[in-house]
C-alpha cells in the first residue's frame, strides 16, 4: 500500500521544490559571494532528507477541503520544509547535539570546516553563529514559499493569521522547552511533572508537526467551520502522540535508524512524560539512579542500558505506549467526526495517524 507520504507521489515534489527554492536562493545571494555558500549548503544538506510530515498534513488538510492538487499547493506545502529546517537548525544549537540525521549537526560541519581551514577564533562560535543564521534564513524562505506559492491571493490571505501563529507560537513553545530544562523537578508531584511536560509538547510539537500545518491547508482550502474543529482536535491527539514516541525514540531507538546517539535525550535531560512516569513508578533506588542520569553528559552505554531497564521494569514504557494508543484512538474519533471531509485526504489522513506513532525514526 503506497504510504500518504508518497501518494500523489509527494514527497519526490516536495523535494524537487526544495532543491528549486534552493537553487534561487542562490541566485539571490551570488551578489554577496562565495563565502556565503557554506551556510546555503548546511540547509541544503539537512533538507535532502526527512520524513516530510509537516508538508503532507497541509497538503492533505488543503485537498481535505476538496481542493485540487496542484504545483502551487506543493510550493505551499514545501514552506513547511523550510520552517522545519529552521527549528531543528536552532534546536541542534540549544540542545549542543553532535548529530542530525546521521550527520554532523549544521553547527558541528560549520566548525569542522573552520577548523580544517585553519581561521582564526574558535570553531565552535563560528559553527554555533553560522547555524543560526541558516536557521534565520530558512524562516526567511519558508514566508516567501507561503506568500508566493501561486494560489488564489484572498486563500492565501485566509491563512496568514494561522501561518504567523504558529511560527509565534512555536518559538516560545522552543523556550518553554529551555525553562523546563532547568527548572527544578525535585519538589513536583508526578501530575505536575507530566501537566508541564505535556504543556511542552502542545506547544513544542503537537501544534507545529500535526495541528497547524493541517489547519493552514485547510482554511485556505475553505473547509466547513465545524470540520476545522474537528481537525484541530486530530492534530492536537495526534501531535501529543507524536511527540511522545519521539520521546521513546529519545531513549530506545536504534542510532541507524533515528539518526541520533542512543540516550540522547537522557545525556541532555530531557524533562519528558517517560521520565515522569519512570520517577513515579521505579522503586527509591532506581529512581535515584534515573535522576542522577539525567543530564549527564559521560553517560556510557551501560548507563543508558541502565536507565532503559529501569523504564521498562517499573512500566514506565507500558504507560507511555498506553498514552500513544490513546491519543491515536482520539485523532482517529475526531476524524471520523468530519462531515465535510474530502474522501481520498480522509483516508491519507487516517493513515498519518499510523506513520506518525508506529515509527522507528
């Protein structure tokens, strides 16, 4: 069964659109000169892969409203790809991660290469600055897709509120994420460990992977009041359950497949719903144990085998799967929900929810 990603064979369009976008932003900075092209090829390299999601859900909530497919509605969609770039640029900053994707980390390539070319000052600054503003670029880029993709001006303008939303939205979702990293947990109950780190995702996540970008193709699509409502609801279940195998991912995936050392997220900290649980449910010694690991960046790997075994033994994992299941039962109820629903992006829709929990990377 073809996969909602490559349905309308989409993910090879978007990625021809990507590589065109990029080509002219070439064009536009070639009066700068050279020396500037180390910053387009970061975002070049970190866009010739991913798993497209955020473009497949405004496409699919554009043609949700019965609206055709067409070049314009993959531009559109490919300004998702931008803005995606742009937070994981800015994320692999504030998270000081090695690895994106199998590879050195924009900011790690850009001090490699500075260092390899003997300059003077340190690497790591330069890295770190130049990622940044790739990261600034990309969200340049992603205004320009959207408000020259070719579609009807009074649609386009029907969704700019929603598009500026939530690029507002998730950069303070981003510091949220920063706030809770070093904000203490030790005097919290569990209820307020989980209610923080969900707030996190809601706002982190959910909205900008699942919600936003549906609702986006869908209000400049025109669809039916009620049946945005009942999108929304989708994107939010969704999104929520999304994350949280993100954060399974964060612990158990396998480095071949996420791209991504195994444990990162333990080395980093990461405040997540599967350490609360695990800080519930493991027993005093073990739970000592998980609150020593967490942001330690020596962790070995017996640490971390350490750590595992102790989420999976007090049930910590079972819970977080149980969450998953029923978070995808509410995006699936919320869908059915829809009366307006364009057939064919209901079904692609339907079969999202399953690319987005039951996923190794």
């Amino acid at each position: 069964m073809t996969s909602p990603l490559d349905a309308a064979n989409l993910r090879a369009r978007i990625q021809t659109c990507v590589d065109q976008e990029i080509a002219h932003q070439r064009t536009v900075l070639a009066e700068v000169g050279p020396d500037v092209d180390d910053v387009v090829a970061a975002v070049e390299t970190l866009l010739a892969g991913g798993k497209r999601l955020r473009a497949a859900f405004l496409y699919w909530g554009y043609r949700g409203a019965g609206r055709p497919d067409s070049p314009a509605a993959i531009r559109l969609a490919t300004a998702m790809e931008f803005f995606q770039a742009a937070a994981l640029l800015h994320d692999d900053v504030m998270d000081d991660s090695d690895t994106r994707r199998g590879m050195p980390a924009a900011h790690r390539a850009l001090a490699q290469q500075h260092a390899q070319r003997g300059w003077e000052g340190s690497p790591e600054r330069f890295g770190l600055a130049g990622a940044v503003l790739a990261g600034n670029l990309c969200l340049t880029w992603a205004d320009e897709l959207y408000a020259t993709c070719g579609l009807a001006s009074e649609d386009v303008a029907r969704g700019r509120a929603l598009f500026d939303r939530m690029r507002t939205q998730l950069m303070a979702g981003q510091f949220l994420d920063v706030v809770e990293s070093v904000r203490p947990w030790d005097e919290l109950s569990t209820e307020q460990r989980i209610e923080r780190a969900a707030h996190v995702i809601r706002y982190k996540s959910a909205k900008y992977t699942i919600e936003h970008p549906l609702l986006i193709g869908a209000t400049i699509g025109g669809i039916d009041e009620e049946d945005l409502g009942h999108l929304s609801t989708y994107g939010l279940e969704l999104g929520h359950a999304f994350q949280l195998r993100d954060d399974v991912l964060g612990v158990f995936g396998d480095p071949a497949q996420t791209g991504k050392p195994a444990g990162d997220d333990v080395r980093e900290g990461k405040r997540t719903v599967l350490m609360a649980h695990a800080m519930h449910l493991a027993g005093t010694s073990d739970r000592a144990l998980v609150v020593d690991a967490l942001g330690r960046v020596d962790l070995t790997g017996s640490d971390v085998d350490a750590v595992r075994a102790i989420i999976v033994e007090s049930g910590a994992l079972a819970a977080i799967e149980a969450d998953i299941d029923r978070h995808a039962l509410g995006a699936r109820e919320a869908l059915a929900r829809g009366r307006t629903v364009d057939p064919e992006a209901a079904a692609a829709l339907a079969s999202l929810i399953d690319v987005a929990t039951a996923r190794l990377a």
